[in-house]
C-alpha cells in the first residue's frame, strides 16, 4: 500500500512542478521564439532541457537527502542566506502569480466571454477551494495531473493539425541556422527559475520522501517533471511551427491564440482559452504552495497555518491584479530576479552538499556536481548580462 501511495506522491510532485513551469509565460516565450527563430528553435530548446535536468536532479536529490527545506539548509550553510533566498522566491513567486492570475482571467474571457477580472476572480476562488478542501496536498496532485494532461493532449491535437516539418526539425535542433543563448536563458528561467525548480521537491518532502534511501524515488520524479514540462513545449512548439513556416502572421498582442485560431478556427481559439486557464490556474496553484513553503520557514508558528498563508498569498495576487493591473516595472525586475534565483540558489545547494556538518554520510555524485556548478556559471554570466542591458 506504502507504495502505491509513494507512486502517486512522486507523480503529484513531478505534475506540480511541470504545471508551476507551464504558465502564461511559458506559452508566450515558446510562440515568440519559435516565430523569431523557425526550426533552430529546436536547438534552443533540447540546450535548455539539458540545462533544465542537471538543475533539477541536483536540486531535488540534495533537498530529499538533507530532509530539509531549501531555506533551512541554506541557513545552515550560511546563516541568512536561506532568509535571502526566501525574499527572492516570495518576492518572484508573487509578481509572477499575478501573471498566472491574470492569465487565468483571461482564459476565462476566451471561453465564456466574462471580462478577464471576473474571470480572475472566479480563477482565484477554485484555487483557494484546493487549499481548504481537506487533504488538501492529494487535492492539489490530482487537480495538478489532471489539467496538466488536458493541456498535453489539446495542445497535441493542434500540433497535429498543423503538420510540422518534423524532418526539418530533427536537422536544425543539432545543426541551427539560428542561435539565441538569451532565448535558452529565458526558457530555463521558465522551467526551472525561482520558485519552479522547488515545487515538487518540497511536496515530496511534505509527503515524507526523504533520506538517502529516497534517491531512485526522487531521481525518477525529477525527470518525469522536466520530461513533462519538455514535453509540452516541445508539442507547443511543433504547433507554432506548423503555422509560422505557412507564412501565417501572429497576433503580436497574443502570439499563442494566434497559433491554436489559425490551426482550428473558432474550435481553436475556445482550445486556446482551456489550455490557457489549465496552465494558468494550475501555476497559481504551485506558485502560491511553493512561496509559502518558503516563507513558512520563517517562524514555527506559521507551519501550522501555511493553508491560510496560501490563501492569502492568493488573494493578495488577485487584488493586485484586480485593482491595479500586472506593473510592467514589477514584472521586468522580477523576471531579471527570476534569472538570478537559479544560480544562487543551486550554488548554494552545491555548496551545502559538500560540507559533512550537514551531510555526513552522503557523498554527491562528482558528475552532478560539476554539471550543477556549470549550470550555475552559464545562468549567472546570462542573467549578469541581461542586467547590464536593463540598466
């Protein structure tokens, strides 16, 4: 039975962590790079998958061997850094969650044509209903998977319909004709970035997946969450192909209805606005769960309440949203934030790994540990670099 259950909290987690990936943003980011780059986005994407394992297998299995949440550890490694780490995650999480909101209002608009802060505010209520309903982590795995494969499958069917050049394809993903390294940076910061990478990681530790004998479980989730989130960017990306390489023009305000309208019509277009509010809503979820789980660190009296903290961290992004709208100044510095969570949260993780006050009978993998650190070095000069040119 125990492991039946530990099957479905590996799947919950993994499921958690593709959905927090998969948001309005990421949507938007694989249209926009596919438009601009054509077939060479291939390689982009299978660069920043490779990116996105390494991240994600280190971050997960320290965190599960530790038993401990990414700030805690951080603390102990470092006293602050972890309270550091918590003001990034929190800060990020809540800029992007009025993104997801926001996204989820308009997925609404799309299908029933209420205005998007209705829909918002609709969004906003099923989301709170996962965190009250008793059970609550079993309610959000089965609410995470269940959208998470609707979203696959629709999105599959426009893929489908529009006939990628598949060949092409294959070719230009090891051999580009076009190259953007601040397009892989930008989609590893969407998969794997801020809160994302730490999402199922903590469900699992929630769950009581922990230790070193936890490795094979956690090894196994980690990649099912990263093949998921792969997954559906690469169908997203085959089903924009298919259109771009027809000569049709995106609609800049909205790049990814374009691609679903031109591929299926109006039957599209209402697929676009499901796909939208199951990637949107299924992000606040995560978004929401993630950050608290972060700031609940901060006092032991807030363990007990975190459901109300996600409620709350709930509400607050919708009112934001609702009253004053998504500032652009609040995303762009957030997103710039988003780019640096990676690197120093996994430099700090590789750091605690290595020092035997913290991990005494553990010795990490040399081959995860100089991949970890190189994808720390390949995040931290890109975001430096994306800083500089914002400045």
């Amino acid at each position: 039975m125990q492991k039946k259950i530990n099957r479905q909290v590996l799947l919950g987690a993994a499921f958690l962590m593709a959905t927090s990936a998969v948001g309005p943003g990421f949507l938007t980011q694989t249209v926009v790079f596919t438009n601009k780059l054509l077939a060479s986005c291939a390689a982009v994407i299978l660069l920043s998958v490779i990116i996105d394992v390494f991240a994600q297998l280190n971050t997960w299995r320290i965190i599960a061997v530790s038993g401990m949440r990414a700030p805690v550890l951080a603390n102990k490694l470092l006293p602050g850094a972890g309270n550091f780490l918590t003001i990034l995650i929190v800060f990020g999480g809540l800029a992007f969650n009025i993104g997801n909101i926001s996204g989820a209002g308009l997925g609404l608009n799309v299908l029933f044509g209420i205005n998007v802060q209705e829909g918002a505010a609709i969004s906003a209520v099923i989301a709170i209903l996962v965190f009250i309903l008793k059970e609550a982590g079993k309610v959000m795995d089965w609410f995470v998977k269940i959208l998470g494969v609707l979203m696959i499958g629709l999105t599959l069917y426009i893929a489908i319909i529009t006939n990628p050049p598949l060949k092409e394809v294959a070719v230009k993903s090891i051999l580009p004709d076009k190259f953007s390294l601040i397009s892989v940076i930008t989609l590893v910061g969407g998969t794997v970035g801020g809160y994302i990478t730490f999402a199922g990681a903590h469900r699992l530790l929630d769950a009581g997946v922990k230790g070193k004998d936890s490795i094979p479980f956690v090894t196994r989730s980690s990649l099912t969450a990263i093949l998921l989130a792969s997954l559906m960017r690469v169908i997203l990306f085959l089903a924009a192909l298919g259109v771009v390489v027809k000569g049709y023009q995106l609609s800049a305000g909205n790049p990814a209805a374009s691609v679903f309208e031109i591929a299926a019509g109006k039957i599209g277009y209402k697929i676009f606005g499901i796909v939208m509010w199951a990637a949107s809503i299924t992000s606040v979820v995560g978004s929401a769960y993630t950050s608290i789980s972060f700031f609940k660190t901060i006092h032991p009296s807030f363990e007990s309440r975190s459901n109300q903290l996600t409620i709350l961290f709930i509400l607050i992004s919708t009112i934001i949203f609702i009253f004053w709208g998504q500032s652009i100044v609040i995303l762009i510095w957030a997103g710039t934030i988003n780019g640096f969570i990676l690197p120093v949260s996994l430099g700090l993780m590789l750091w605690a790994v290595n020092k035997k006050r913290l991990f005494k009978d553990y010795n990490h993998p040399i081959w995860l540990s100089i991949t970890g650190w190189i994808v720390v070095a390949i995040m931290l000069c890109m975001s430096l670099q994306l800083l500089i040119e914002r400045m």
